[in-house]
C-alpha cells in the first residue's frame, strides 16, 4: 500500500490510498467517526477498479495526523485481540 499525503494542515488531511479498497477504507472511516474529535471522515473513488481512492479527515482542532494514527492503533488491537479469541477457540 503506498499513501500519499494530498492535503494537510490543523484540522483536515486528505490521503490518497493506492492500491486500496472499501475493505480497509470503511474500516478505517467507521473507526474514526467513534471518535467525538471528528468532525467528518469519509472517502471517494471515482472508478472503483481504475482509480486510488481518497480518504478526507476533518477534526475539531486536533492534529489529523495524530487521530489517524490513534485510529489505526485502535483497529490494529482489535484485530490482536480477534487472533487471540480465535487461536483460544481452535484449541
């Protein structure tokens, strides 16, 4: 996955994800509309197959970078905390 940074500054940040799709995007949108310092967070993709989708983040005076970054982490335990719960059930 290569990420590029289209827009930044103190409240808004808008990442072009190639190569990516709804999966990871809408994952990653859900978990950030939890949080009460997001204004917005949502993503575009013209041509579903042909075009890198872009992903705009709006916050409440915070860094978007870091909220991002915070997002990211949350979504990564929950997928540790999943791998643990499923290795326990296999035996």
């Amino acid at each position: 996955m290569d990420l590029k940074i289209i827009k930044k500054d103190e409240e808004e940040l808008h990442m072009e994800f190639e190569g990516e799709s709804h999966t990871l995007l809408n994952l990653l949108r859900t978990e950030l509309l939890k949080d009460e310092r997001v204004m917005y967070a949502t993503y575009d993709t013209k041509f579903t197959i042909m075009d890198n989708p872009i992903f705009k983040l709006r916050t409440r005076g915070e860094d978007p970078l870091e909220i991002m970054k915070q997002a990211a982490s949350r979504i990564t335990a929950q997928c540790d905390e999943f791998l643990q719960c499923y290795n326990a059930a296999l035996g």
